[in-house]
C-alpha cells in the first residue's frame, strides 16, 4: 500500500478492510505533535512525558482497556544505583546490571541500548515514583548479580501498581488517550518523514492525525500464536501467557515505513501456563517440590531442567499437557499457591487415589509414581529423570493437582531502534518522525529476557522516545511557521 | 475515582454529581415489563441486534435511546457518555464491587473489583447492542460469569 496524501474520499466506511479499498473514506482529519500508538507502559511513559515537555500528545489504544501487558506484570523492574537500594546498603552498579543483562542476552543483544537500559534505570524508578507508583521494595530475579527487582512494598503486584499511577496522572493532566481506536497506517511522505496515522474506532469509522512525530509502543506478539510459529516453528501448539491485545500489529505497521526488523527468532517460553487460563505457574512451585506427571499418572522429565526443555517434554505427552502434583507441605511452602486457590486452578483428592480419579488416572498407577518419588526423595537420588534438587516429598494430603501446558511469554525481537529510540530502517538510518520503545523493539534483551527487565525497558525507553519526540515536533512546528 | 478511563477529566467531574444522584435514581425504576415488540425492533432497527442491554433499558426501565447516549447520540471512542450513565444508576465500583461480592461463592473473582480497576470502563464488559463478554474471560478462560442481557446461552 503506498499512500502519500490524506484521503478525504473513497468507498463507504462498511466496506473497509485493510488491504481491499483503493482509498479510505476519511471521517474527519486531526492533528497533533505526536502520536503515541499503544498504551501499554511504554506507551502511557512516553504519551505523559512529552506531554510534559510541551507536546499535544494523541495515545491511540486498540483495545478497551489501557495498560498492555505491562498491568500484568507480577515481577518487578531492575534498576541499579537506586535511592532504594543505597537505603538497604546493596553494593549494585549500572555496570553490574549492563553485564548481567548482556549475558542473560547471550551477548547478541545491541551493547549501547542495554547501556542506556542500566545508566538510566534509577532515574526512571524515581520518574514512577514521582506520578505516585510504589518501587521501594526491593528483592532480586533469576539472572541478576545484586538485588535490584523495584516493586511495591507491600505486596501489590508491580504491574498493577504503576499502570493505576500512570492512569491517574493521565486523567489529573488531561491526557488525550484513546480506546478502541486501531491505527492500520502510518504515513510517510515522498521525503521519507513520517506524517501521521490513520485510525479505524470501533464503529467502523476511519480518521487521520496529521503528527511529525509518532510512537511505537504497541508491545510484542506473542498472543499471536500464527507469528510466533513462523519465527520459532519449534514453538507450534503453544499456548500464549499475554492480554489479547499483544499480536504484534506494531510490527507491520513499523515494518510497512521500513522498519528493520531484529532478533524475531527468539521468543521467550514458559512450560508451566495453567491449561485453560493464561495465568503462569510460578517456577517456585516445581523448585519447592513439586512434581510433573502426564494425563496417565507417570513423570515424564527432570521438573528443574531447562525451560525448553521442560516445555517440548510436556508437548510430548499425550494432549500437550501435564499436571503439577502437589502436596500440603509444599501448598505451605509458597504463598503464590493460595492465589492458584483463589483462581479456581486447582484440584484436590484427599488420597493419592482420589485425587487420580478426579483427573481420570489409573489410581494405582498414580500412587506408585508417588511412591516411587517418595523413595527418590528420602534417598536424594533420582535414579529415573536425575532431578537434582528433591526439597520435600509428596505425601501429606489433601493432595494438589494443577493443570499445566507450556505458553509464549515475551518475545524479544522486534523494531531496531537506537539510543534516542528511532526506529532504524535496514541501512541503520533513523526514519525521521518515527519512534519506539517496550516490547515492539528488538536489542535491548538480545537473545533472553532477565524477569525484571522489561518494565525497566518500558519506562527508560518510554522516556527518551517521549522527550525525544517532543523536541523533533518542537523543531519540525518552527520549520513549518518559517515555512509559512 | 472510578469507572474512568485515562484522558476523561470532564466526565470525571460529572461523575461525582452522578454518584450521588444513583439511589434515587434506583428506586425510582420501575418493576419488571417485558420489552414491547415496537421498542425491541426499535433497538434491533438502530443498532442490528435483538442481544444486549438497551433491551431491558428500553422495555423494562423505559428509558429513551439519549438516556444512554445523551442528546449528541454519537458515542466517542471511549464512550464517556455512556458509562457516565451506568454510573449514574448502578454506581461507582465502590458501590458495585462490595454489592457484587456479597452475592458471589467466590469473593476473589469479582468483576467489579478486579485487577484491571478501577479505571476500567463498564462498557469494556457490558454491551447495549450486542452479546456482553466478561473481559476476564480472556486471560481467565476458566471463568463462568454470566452477563445480564444476552438472550442466547
């Protein structure tokens, strides 16, 4: 589609579509300084902060609900050289912090975007708590040197918390941000600026913001389980742990302007999604004794290996899925386990045998695999799958059972962009107008994601796309009234 | 506050009028009619469906097409209007989210009191003109939560 001027006629609105239609039957035309596309945390960062720098700012959001994934987000966000850590005397340092993201990365990640991630991550713990988000708890997540993990201190989950504090600074300031308004265009002129978006609502109707500057911020893909199996075919038959909204429509959009595209391949996995629900299972639950049998009542793999590895074992088996098995021992154990309660994901048997009847198991075949377990555990030594880490046994009823299949958690390819957060074309050159950030970008987390990472990823670039785009639109309002 | 989405200051400040107006408003409303068939073809002629809530709001409660919509009758993308009058009637999620735990088995999957609020518009959830969806349900696909107004099971 190759569309360089705004539309003002053309086939009636009913019959839109994204690839029929010669041209857009246009409902009115707006204009703006920037667009922010996505309001997720990246989007909802960038939208206040240029804002604030004086921009007229449009936050376009395709779902019904603002807040992305990021309002999902249970973990936490990394930052180093925080007020909260010097306050616990944690010896921490962006550099630390750039070392362990990059080896988490497995190196291929782009050095100079993880450099800004680190340096700029406690001055974005402080701009979240400026607007009213709570980040001075501190604990720590696989992968990370020190304790650097911000989040509530009082147990609300972290994603939850900043995305309520960014909405209400939106509502207090008189943010414009939209719901159920799709951008299916940006434009780019014959000079290869961009120069606006086209915008479809939920009645069908088709609009056009004129801006010199837009956003990227519309998150990854993974929800979109068509795309995730053409970059990763290994991953076919996953299920997907993201809000609805997260099918990477971004992509195409930054793609179709000439966007470079990175790092596509790889996706990050989880093996443990509750099946029939896009909650996670937390890995706790298997490090704190928890064991994995299929829908026959057998163990199937060493439950501590590697995510991929754990999650292609649970494939095999027959329907794709397994159960968690449990006890009350480890239920005590771990907190989060009351939570699976409240959710209705679990399922109890007073005996080993109730509990395989109630999933449709040979009972005897289920109790031996307890018993064999058992034995395994008292001897520390698993002779059949060489689990190296047995905390507890399985014995104390009622016993637990959740349903589990692996889920597409975060992918980390996505838009190149640079350290001012243009989105790159494929000779490296910035596109002018064109920026992005979060989940829709591809460098900063390079091969794999450190859990805590991307909410820090969400603000710092959120930021920097935000200021940035608001001193490109101050600049590009003055050539135009000289122009004039 | 409650019921808002990001960005709506104005229907922000008419909230709190509303609020204040919704037990009144409540007992006023009148008992159990059936919609007439005229004013059901009315909602199905405007808006291409015979699911949603306008039915109840039109048949049983009487109300006008602009009770909802208000005199401009165009929603805008975020369809301020119209959750200002849900709110004006059933309530903020303050009211709703201890009203809906009192009647659930359950108290911890609560619609009104979720993760997502409390800025989460009612409109999200609730259609007028077409089959309502728990947004839940998305993530939560173990979920029952029945919707009031859809006609088909």
């Amino acid at each position: 589609m190759k569309r360089r001027t705004f539309l003002a006629s053309g086939p009636a609105a009913g019959a839109l579509s994204l690839f029929g239609p010669a041209a857009w039957a246009v409902s009115r035309k707006e204009t703006a300084d920037v667009v922010v596309i996505g309001s997720g945390g990246t989007g909802l960062t960038a939208g206040l902060t240029a804002q604030a720098d004086g921009a007229k700012v449009i936050v376009l959001e395709k779902m019904p609900i603002t807040g992305g994934n990021t309002q999902l987000a249970a973990g936490g966000m990394n930052a180093a050289d925080t007020r909260f850590q010097a306050q616990r005397k944690i010896a921490d340092s962006w550099r630390t912090m750039y070392d362990d993201t990059m080896k988490g990365g497995k190196n291929i990640n782009d050095p100079a975007l993880v450099e800004v991630l680190a340096k700029n991550s406690a001055a974005s713990v402080d701009w979240l708590s400026s607007i009213g988000a709570d980040m001075s708890g501190v604990g720590r997540m696989a992968g990370a040197s020190e304790d650097r993990t911000h989040r509530p201190a009082a147990g609300d989950a972290v994603g939850h918390n900043i995305v309520h504090a960014m909405r209400q600074t939106a509502i207090q300031r008189k943010l414009d941000v939209r719901t159920n308004s799709r951008v299916i265009k940006i434009f780019r002129n014959r000079a290869g600026r961009v120069t606006g978006v086209l915008v479809q609502n939920k009645f069908g109707e088709v609009y056009s913001i004129e801006a010199p500057v837009v956003i990227l911020a519309s998150g990854g893909f993974s929800a979109d389980l068509a795309r995730v199996a053409q970059y990763q075919p290994s991953y076919a038959g996953f299920s997907s742990t993201n809000q609805p909204g997260a099918t990477g429509d971004g992509l195409d959009l930054g793609a179709e302007v000439g966007g470079q595209l990175r790092d596509m391949q790889h996706i990050q996995i989880h093996p443990t999604q509750a099946a029939g629900s896009k909650i996670l299972i937390t890995e706790a639950v298997r490090g704190n004794g928890a064991i994995l049998v299929n829908s026959q009542g057998k163990r199937f793999v060493n439950e501590l290996t590697t995510r991929d590895a754990a999650s292609a074992a649970i494939l095999a088996q027959p329907g794709g899925t397994a159960y968690l098995i449990l006890d009350q021992d480890i239920r005590k154990s771990l907190k989060q386990i009351e939570g699976y309660y409240h959710l209705e994901l679990v399922k109890e048997g007073n005996t080993p045998e109730d509990l395989a009847r109630t999933l449709g198991m040979d009972p005897a075949t289920f109790k031996a695999t307890l018993d064999t377990y058992n034995s395994a555990q008292a001897a520390k030594k698993d002779a059949e799958f060489g689990r190296p880490d047995m905390p507890r046994p399985v014995k104390t009823g009622p016993f637990i059972a959740i349903g589990v299949r692996p889920g597409v958690h975060y992918t980390m390819g996505g838009l190149a962009i640079n350290t001012k957060a243009q989105v790159l074309d494929k000779d490296g050159k910035p596109i002018p107008g064109l920026y992005a950030g979060g989940e829709v970008t591809g460098g900063v987390h390079g091969a794999n994601r450190l859990g805590g990472n991307s909410i820090s990823e969400t603000i710092t670039f959120g930021r920097i796309a935000g200021a940035e785009a608001a001193k490109e639109a101050r600049a590009a309002r003055a050539t135009s009234v000289k122009k004039a | 506050m409650q019921v808002q989405r990001s960005g709506f200051a104005a229907a922000l400040i008419s909230l709190v009028g509303a609020v204040v107006l919704a037990a009144g408003a409540q007992a006023a409303a009148p008992k159990a009619a059936a919609p007439t068939p005229e004013q059901a073809a009315a909602v199905t002629r405007v808006a291409g469906s015979t699911q949603g809530i306008a039915l109840s709001h039109i048949g049983k409660l009487k109300l006008e097409c602009k009770a909802c919509h208000g005199e401009r009758m165009t929603p805008t993308d975020n369809e301020t209007t119209e959750n200002a009058a849900c709110v004006a009637c059933h309530g903020s999620y303050d009211k709703l989210g201890p009203q809906t735990a009192a009647k659930l088995k359950n108290k911890n999957i609560n619609a009104h009191a979720s993760h997502l609020g409390p800025e989460i518009a009612c409109t999200v959830c609730h259609a007028a003109h077409s089959e309502s969806k728990a947004y839940c349900v998305n993530c939560h696909t173990n979920f029952v939560m029945p919707m009031p107004g859809n006609t088909k099971k």
